[in-house]
C-alpha cells in the first residue's frame, strides 16, 4: 500500500490563479475556445468534462452546467476563506453504501516467489495448497473461496448516514431503489447531529446481469449542499475499502465537491473512475469499459497503521476488490489533519491512477526506455530511445486521462474476476506473431536481416537456443532479475525475411502458468515476460544493404492485438526508408542549413540519370521530410513537409511547427529527400541531420 496524502511521485494539478470577484471576494474564471469567460464560477475537473457552478448558492446542488473538455482554453481557480464559511445548516451525505456477505479478493496472496516471475495463488488458510500444480490450476486453488454470487441468494446493503454540516439534522425520509424502481422507504424520525452517522440495511435476493442501488434522502430542510442526498452505486463494481484515522474529517475547509467531509470528495474520486470508464472507448471497447467500481467500506481506525490486521479475515484473506489507505504522516495529527490546499479546489488525479493499481494495472511509463550505448542510430550515435506512443492515458500520467485500450480490454474480460492479479494481460499475445518489412513505398522488403534485443534481459552464453519457423532464438539468462534497465547487449532473435517481407517471430519456450483472470503464459515471442512489464520492450534492428534502422516491439501493441480480436495471429509492419524495384534514382547532395525565424534551408542536386528516356528514371517532383528526436521508425516515423515539382532544388521548412508527442528525450532534426516518379513511387530517402546548436 502506498500513503495516499503527500506520496512520492503523484503530480497534483497546478493551476494559475485569477482576481475574478470584487469586494474581497474570489471564484475561478473559466474561458472557452470561443471567446466565453465565466467568472465568478466554481468548477471541477472530471477530465472529459468541466462541472461548472456558476454561482455560490449553486454549489454542492445539481444545478451545474457540463462544459466538454474541448471547448476548454483555460481555468483558473482562487478561494478565499469565503469559500469554507460554515453556514449553520445540515448536510446529510450517503458516505458509502455496503454489501455483505463480502466477496474475496486475491490481493496479498499472489505470489512472484520464483525466478521466472510465475504469479502463482498461495498462502491463506482459505487457499488449497496445490504445490507446482498451482501455477496451471488457479481455479483449483480458490475452490472453497466465496467469489461471485449465486441468483438468489440473499444480499444485505447498507447506507452509511452522515451529518457533515455544522447543525443539527431534522428526520428525514429514504428510499431504496434497485434500477430505478423501489426496492424499500422509509423514515429515520430523530435528529442527526454534526457529524453523527446512522445506517439503514435492506435485504435483496441477488440477480444476473448489471443493476445498480440507488439510497436517496428527502429532506424539507434547507442544507448545505443536496447532491450528496442520494448515492447510486453500480452493484457488479469492485467494492474498494478505505481506512483513514477517525479523526481526518476534513470538516474545517470546503472540499472541491462542494461539501465539509472527507468522505463525499474521494467518493467523488471513485464515481469519476466511472464516469472515464465510459469514456474509454476503443476498436477493441466501442461501449468503453463495461466494469464499474464502487466504494463498500471506510474503515475509521485510531492508527490507520494497522490498516492490514483491519482489512485481513480470521481464514487470512481480504474481503475487499482494492483498498487505500490514508496514514498519518509527519505532524498533521498533532495540527488536527488540516485540509490539502489541492483538496479545495482540484481533481487529485494520483487515486484514480492509484486504485487501477489495485485493480490489475500497470504504470504505462514502464514501457518508456531512455536508451543505452549499445543501441545507437549509425548516422548520429544517439541512443535509441521509446516513449509510450500512447502517453495521455491515466496509467502512464495520472490525469486528467482516460484509461488505455489495454486497460479497458483488461477490465472488459475480467469484469467478474476478483482482483489482486497485476499485469497478467501481458500474457495476452496472439499464438503467432510476424513482422513485415516495407521500403518507402509499402512494398515487402524481402532478404533483410532482423536483430531483436529485449529489456531485462540478458543472452545465457552456456545456454540452449532454438529454431522456429527457420528463425532462430537465444536462451537467456532466468535468474528472476526483470528489472534490469537495459536492453540485452546481443540479440535474443535473429533471422530474415521472405519474399514478401515477412517474419515470424519464434515462440520462445517458458515456464507456463494460468491466472484466475484466464489468462496464459503460454510460448511466446517474449518468452518469461513478467507482469511488471520490465521484458515487454523489444527494439527490432533492421538492415537491408548499407541502411540500418530501429523498430520497438512493445508489449502493449500484442496485447491491443488480442484484445481487438486477433488471438491466433497478428501483423507488426515496420516501414524503412528503403527503395523499391520500382524506385526512381534518389537525389544527391541534399544539405540542411539554418536561416532565418527559426527555419532551416534544404537543398539537393537532381539525381544522376543512367539512362536516357527510361520512365523508371522520369524525376516528377521531390517530397521533403522531417523527423525529431531518436525514438523509433515505428514511434515516431518521418513526415512530410513539402512536396515540389521536378524543377525545383530547394525548400525551406519551419521547425518550430511539428506534432506534439516528438523530442521527447532528444530535439535532434532530420531531414530527408525522395525522388518522386511515376504513379507516385519515391526513391529511398536521402537522410540529413540539422546541426545542433553548441
């Protein structure tokens, strides 16, 4: 578990402040694309979406305007003190809704306990001890555990009650809904004072399928805030258990969400897991992810440091799909858990991030690479860098992001699974896998020599290699070290391609093991890939004649390949800056040179005809391309920049115009020259690196 209130490594959202109220008073300032400000506004960041109050006595109410994130240029938020005034009023608020009886998670007893990484079931009492038959039996294993629910059987749901308001709450009435329709009412007929909690239990027989409970209060009294009077939780979700000390209320200051209490602003959190579960639509995922999540337990204890003895069952299991914990730390104890200042007025983007660990997830950082010095580019000596090619996604920066299409492949296969597996959908690679090289233009390459080299990995020289579909593989070194940064220093697959570009890529032997997700760590590519995604990275080293380039073969592509739908074979195309049979004669003499504004001047010479009237040789025009930094062909491949007719010798390009996601780890600036001949074929690319500046 990691500490939830001041943790390492979580960015908060940093946000400009503005003077948007006179008299004193402040409120945020929101502009729109189009020119709109609204000032004087309360506003929250969901991401997809900004929730915009857009006046005080609208807050903590459902009067609230949905503004799409794309028509967002700009927030900025200041509050002052007047934004945590205590109005001497109630606030009834539904903290969480619980199910019981609790279905077990596996969290704490997957173990990594062996040198290939295998996650194998062990340990609790409830556990069957299987010995080395665990690892291809998980169902085996968790026989006698209680993991799903059966049609019919008796569920009770609990409303947790509370009064986060600063007065004493006048009885109310409640319902109990079940997809919309009345399951049960009735009346709690006392006051509730400042912070007081009740419960109210029902009974329901349990169905198939997806439903959902709605708790909802009715009050005649005025109230702080009333969005909080009614909770609807979605009764397939993966129920998340909180623990806190019982004295961080957070009831000094006005959180976010409108209200006095720890409770709603991080219930808040996970309903907004939600609302981007169902945005996270994908080829693989057209209705988004389908599994839900919701909150079942706080725990208040003394000392949140015993949040594990708390969350474990006599039979050694916990009974929870995910947990977090907030411990105290440093002196806020003492100072009576003063409230975040991001608390007042943010989205802290880190929990969502942090409960997908929870749940399964992986951090998509982990398959960035920063390069090594046995992996360089032959013309500039740059190391060959990666950068997730799908950066703006919340395992890989936190937020505001949707989730990945593995993530949401992930949750969408597993939606009934109980959690505590990490990184098993890296198992998730279809049985055959090829590359295809293509030159310039799209056409197979064929009798070029492919080189693979693998992270966290190191080629075992005393060890027994193989040979699959005439490709041959290395064995490698399995000594349970998968987070060694670098890339193996020789390659573990070397072979060529077909006549039509093509390569299969051998399924190099491992040691097999099952999850109870259902997925396989079955003969692969990447042979005893571990769930931490240290051996997902692969770099491809292309060479066809006197060209060289670099290809990443990462996890994450596989895996999306299987989940669209591509289980027995998938197709990884890896263009080179090759010519074809068919290519005209490049250009000659291309140079690049800085001039004015910020642009830079490439010039060439016509190429060299051998032949007189042949129209393989007719020179139709020149196309000029650009590429930045040093990652991949395939990461971030050359684009154009000018297209010209045949008379023309030089062209000058701005650089300081280019797609967002280049130059990650380095600026450096390429530039390259095609001939262009008929029908649209080029020639190879005549490459040309832009000084830089000492």
């Amino acid at each position: 578990m990691r500490n939830a209130d001041g943790r390492g490594g979580c960015r908060w959202l940093v946000v400009g402040v503005v003077l948007a109220l006179g008299s004193g008073a402040r409120a945020d300032t929101l502009t729109l694309t189009d020119g709109t400000v609204l000032e004087k506004c309360f506003v929250r960041d969901e991401a997809i979406r900004y929730l915009v109050w857009e006046k005080m006595e609208d807050v903590g109410t459902a009067k609230i305007r949905v503004v799409p994130k794309s028509q967002i240029k700009e927030w900025k938020v200041e509050r002052d003190d007047s934004w945590d005034a205590h109005a001497a009023l109630p606030d009834l608020t539904i903290t969480f809704i619980e199910m019981n009886p609790k279905l077990a998670g596996l969290h704490w007893h997957v173990n990594y306990d062996d040198k290939w990484g295998r996650p194998i079931l062990r340990g609790g009492k409830a556990l069957v001890d299987l010995g080395e038959k665990a690892a291809m039996d998980p169902e085996g294993v968790v026989k006698n555990l209680k993991i799903k629910y059966t049609p019919g059987e008796e569920i009770t749901l609990t409303a947790h009650v509370k009064n986060v308001g600063f007065a004493n709450a006048k009885p109310f009435e409640y319902v109990w809904l079940i997809d919309g329709k009345e399951l049960a009412k009735g009346k709690y007929d006392k006051e509730l004072r400042e912070l007081q909690e009740t419960t109210f239990p029902v009974k329901w027989k349990w169905q198939e399928g997806r439903h959902s409970v709605t708790f909802k209060i009715t009050t005649v009294q005025p109230e702080i805030a009333t969005l909080n009077n009614e909770a609807t939780d979605p009764l397939w979700g993966w129920g998340f258990t909180f623990v806190i000390n019982r004295g961080r209320t957070w009831h000094q200051a006005r959180s976010a969400v409108g209200t006095f209490c720890f409770e709603d602003y991080y219930r808040w959190h996970v309903d907004l897991m939600n609302t981007l579960f169902a945005a996270s639509v994908y080829p693989s995922a057209p209705e988004g992810i389908t599994a839900r999540v919701r909150l079942d337990r706080i725990i208040y204890l003394d000392d949140p440091a015993d949040s594990m003895k708390a969350c474990t069952a006599p039979d050694g299991m916990g009974y929870l799909q995910g947990m977090w914990t907030w411990t105290d730390v440093g002196d806020e104890k003492e100072k009576g858990w003063p409230v975040p200042p991001h608390v007042r007025g943010t989205t802290e983007w880190s929990l969502p991030h942090e409960l997908g660990h929870q749940l399964g997830l992986t951090d998509g950082y982990c398959l960035d690479y920063a390069g090594d010095e046995n992996h360089v580019w032959p013309a500039t000596g740059e190391k060959v860098t990666h950068l997730n090619p799908h950066p703006i996604t919340m395992m890989t920066w936190h937020g505001p992001h949707v989730w990945s299409e593995t993530d949401a492949g992930y949750f969408n296969t597993t939606w009934d699974k109980p959690r505590g597996h990490f990184g098993d959908y890296y198992f998730a690679i279809p049985k055959d896998c090829y590359v295809q090289v293509v030159d310039v233009n799209n056409q197979a390459v064929s009798g070029a020599k492919v080189e693979v080299f693998q992270r966290a990995t190191k080629v075992d020289p005393n060890g027994r290699g193989g040979e699959d579909q005439g490709v041959k593989y290395m064995a490698v070194v399995e000594n349970g070290d998968f987070g060694n940064p670098s890339l193996s220093k020789d390659p573990v697959i070397v072979g060529q391609t077909d006549g039509f570009g093509m390569m299969h890529l051998p399924n190099r032997p491992v040691m097999e093991v099952r999850t109870l997700n259902g997925f396989h760590r079955r003969p692969n590519p990447f042979g005893n890939i571990d769930v931490v995604g240290g051996r997902g990275l692969m770099v491809a080293r292309v060479t066809k004649g006197d060209k060289t380039a670099f290809y990443w073969l990462s996890i994450y592509d596989f895996n999306v390949a299987w989940f669209r739908g591509d289980k027995d074979k998938c197709l990884m195309v890896l263009k080179t800056p090759c010519r074809s049979g068919s290519s005209p004669v490049p250009p000659r003499n291309v140079k690049v040179t800085p001039a004015e504004d910020g642009k830079v001047k490439i010039t060439w010479d016509a190429p060299e005809a051998k032949h007189e009237m042949v129209y393989l040789e007719r020179v139709l025009g020149y196309r000029v391309y650009r590429r930045i930094g040093t990652m991949g062909l395939n990461d971030r491949p050359w684009f154009p920049v000018a297209t010209v007719e045949p008379g023309t010798r030089e062209v000058v390009a701005e650089t300081k115009q280019f797609p967002q996601d280049t130059g990650y780890y380095s600026d450096l600036q390429q530039f390259a020259v095609t001939t262009l001949g008929e029908t649209g074929v080029e020639s190879e690319m005549t490459e040309v690196i832009l000084p830089q500046k000492k």
